[in-house]
C-alpha cells in the first residue's frame, strides 16, 4: 500500500525527470536574424554565403568549433551558446578542423 508521503515524494521526482528531460531536449537552430548570427555572416547553407571570407567546402561539419559528431546534420558551437547550426552552414569564425 502507498502512502500519502510515498505517492507525493514519488511524485515530485517524476516531475524532476520530466523536467531534466525536457531540458536536454535538442537546443533550437540559430536563425540567420538573430544578432549574433548577423555579426558572424552566419548563413544556413555555406554555398550561399557572399562573404569574401567564404572558401568553397568550408562548413560547419568540418569546423573545429563543431560540437557535432562527424556525420550529425546539427551540433553545438560555442559562438552560439545554447543553440545549434547546421552541419552544413558557415560563419566568418570559421577554422579548418585538423
């Protein structure tokens, strides 16, 4: 038999695992508006960028700064705190991976 103090202490850490749950969800996609991206000349698809910087198959996907494992369409990136690009976007912080 459950008790009251059981099902309420049961119930506050399900809500905890939902919550941290729902936390570690995929981080939203970096627009081209937001003001960080405009600063970067951040563009989804790097074939489309008009940055002088811009060399041909320079990527997100091949950046050091991808948190991204190789072969993954978004990951992380430091300039970008709390967001994700696109393996296939470009910035002008763009550095060659190693």
């Amino acid at each position: 038999m459950t008790t009251r103090r059981v099902f309420m202490m049961q119930s506050v850490v399900g809500a905890s695992v939902l919550a941290s749950g729902a936390a570690m969800a995929a981080a939203p996609m970096v627009a081209e508006t937001d003001g960080n991206a405009k600063a970067l000349a951040y563009v989804e698809d790097a074939t489309k960028s008009k940055n002088a910087k811009y060399k041909a198959g320079s990527a997100c996907g091949n950046c050091a700064l991808f948190q991204g494992k190789a072969g993954d369409a978004a990951g992380g990136c430091p300039l970008f705190a709390g967001k994700q690009v696109t393996a296939k976007a470009w910035c002008s912080a763009y550095a060659k991976k190693a």
